[in-house]
C-alpha cells in the first residue's frame, strides 16, 4: 500500500496487488474469489495467502463508486443496547450534517470475529471513511482497515497504537482515578464487578488502572467477580451479591460501567445495604440514569458525543493521522 509523506494511506489494496502478490493475473484472481472457473488448489492457496497478507476487499459495487466519492460513513460499534454507543452515533451524525455524508452502522456485540466479518462487509461498499470502536481488532480485520486506502478513526481508547486517527480518552487513566478517589475517601477493602474482559478490551484496560493504582497506593486488591456475558443491571446485580457473599467484608466496589453498578445499587437496596455508609460503589461512563438515581452515582463522565464528533471532522478533514485526547471527568456522586 502506497503511503504519502505523513504516512497516511493514499490508495487502497487493488485486484493488480493481489495478483503481483500471488504471481498470477488479475482474470486468476478474479476466477478465485468468484469461486468460478479454472485454477489450481495450489494458485487458489497463493492468492487466498496474498488477499489476507493484504487485507483486500473486493470491491461489491466494481468502480461505480471511487472511494474519494463515497457518501458513506461506516460506523462499527460493539452495542446499540448500551447508551454509549448510540452517543457516538449522535456525535457523528452531527458532524454529517450538511455533509451529503451518512453513516451505515455494523454492530459486533463485542465479538472480534463478528467485527472482522463487518469491516469487511462494509469496505466492500467503499466507505469514504470508518470510524470503530477500540484499538484492538483481528490481525484481519486491522489488515483490511490499513489497506482500504481510506481514513480510519478509532475512538473510545488512546492507550495502545492506532491505525490512523484514535480519538477519545485513556482507559487506563480513567480506572486509576476511580481508584484514587476511593483511597482518598478513606476506603481500604476495595472488590471489583465486572463482564467480559475478553471480549471489551476497554473495561479490561480500566482495571488494570484500578489495581495498578491501588497497588502504587499499598492498598490491597481484595476480589473480583467477572460475569461471563455482556453488561447489563441484571448482570451488575448478580454479581455483586456474589461477590459480597464471598467479601462481606469490603467497603468500596468499583463496577466495569455505569450499567453494572447501577445493577449493584439495586441490590443494597433490595439486601438493606447502606450505600455509601456500608457499601461504596463507582461506575464508569456517566450516564444520565446513574445520575438521576436516588443517590447519584460516583462515576467516571465520558466524552461520547465529542469523540464521534470529533473523529467524524478528522476523517473527512485532510489533516495527518493524529491522536485525539478528549480527556474524562470524574462524577463526585453520593455513592462514594
């Protein structure tokens, strides 16, 4: 893939490359990736190798549209259920307005396979631009976004290397503050609630940042109950009476987002745990509803509406590939 002097992709992945890759013509390539025709076992194994080495998506509308031309905006996220993400969203398409650009949203549900099949799916209708949550992908699916010649913004994460354009804030950083705020309010026996760290690479990064800081601090890291599903109230609820049955001795729990912790917040009040007197409890994200709850809750507030705004201007400014900080804000709610 060619590289203009900022290093910026110029020109997307070709039928031509693949073929000088694999040693055959651009009619052999063609026959292969239609599964139609003559070819060998061996020549179909060359420019299969060579399409993935490349990251090559064949093109679904076959020059009818130039990526330069493209109206399109791709927008890959992991949930349509979680609030955060429909944030973004909204940030995007108010970058988009007056435009004559749109957005067309894959959602992966956190599954890096499924995200792999989006982003191909997607770059097969030339995008002028993606913008996708996270930095960690597939090495496929990081392949076809470096070779599709076009911008690539990745938002909600700044700690690890981006592709392009990165825009949002430091997961790790967010995950020591929480940490330090409940240090600095006396709270010692600190217990963690969480989903899927596999799968959300960003909460996985926020409680490193917690027990890193609470390490730093001499505190100890008491426990830890993961849910192996994707986040939800019920989740948080679960999981934190689990917790508590195994630690009734803690005295602070941080939660893997806003979802969860709220989940947690209605189990003390169904087990008549005084929160904050009993019980702390920090979230992350700074939803409206954590706000709005009885007692606020201690969150982390982040900027989700800013990061798609903010990516969907770079992408389809011209400027060199960038990390974006936007920075977090932390909550003093009345739960910790």
């Amino acid at each position: 893939m060619s590289v203009n002097e900022r290093g910026r992709p110029i020109a997307a992945v070709t039928l031509s490359d693949v073929a000088r890759a694999a040693g055959v013509g651009e009619s052999t390539v063609s026959r292969v990736l239609r599964n139609h025709g003559s070819f060998t076992p061996g020549t179909r194994d060359r420019v299969l190798a060579a399409v993935a080495r490349l990251g090559y998506v064949p093109n679904r509308i076959a020059g009818a549209l130039a990526s330069t031309d493209s109206n399109l905006i791709a927008l890959v996220i992991p949930s349509l259920a979680n609030i955060v993400f429909p944030d973004v969203l909204r940030g995007a398409n108010a970058a988009l307005a007056g435009t004559g650009c749109q957005t067309v949203v894959g959602v992966t549900d956190y599954d890096p396979g499924e995200e792999e099949a989006i982003v191909r799916a997607l770059l097969a209708w030339r995008p002028r631009a993606v913008l996708i949550a996270g930095l960690e992908h597939t090495p496929g699916a990081r392949a076809m976004l470096e070779g599709a010649g076009i911008r690539v913004a990745e938002v909600l994460d700044i700690d690890g290397e981006g592709i392009d354009i990165v825009v949002g804030f430091s997961n790790r950083a967010a995950g020591a503050a929480a940490a330090r705020h409940l240090i600095g309010r006396g709270y010692r026996r600190l217990g963690y609630v969480g989903h899927d760290l596999e799968r959300d690479t960003r909460a996985a990064k926020r409680l490193a940042g917690f027990r890193e800081a609470i390490g730093a601090a001499g505190v100890d890291f008491a426990d830890l109950e993961i849910t192996p599903v994707s986040s939800a109230m019920e989740a948080g609820r679960r999981g934190l009476e689990r917790l508590l049955a195994r630690r009734p001795d803690l005295d602070a729990v941080y939660f893997s987002n806003d979802d969860m912790a709220i989940g947690g917040y209605f189990h003390c009040l169904a087990a008549g745990i005084d929160v904050p007197g009993r019980l702390a409890l920090f979230g992350h994200n700074g939803l409206d509803a954590a706000r709005a709850a009885p007692k606020p809750l201690t969150t982390i507030l982040t900027p989700r509406f800013a990061a798609g705004e903010t990516a969907v201007r770079l992408v389809l400014g011209d400027g060199p590939s960038t990390v974006v900080d936007l920075g977090f804000e932390l909550i003093e709610g009345a739960t910790a």
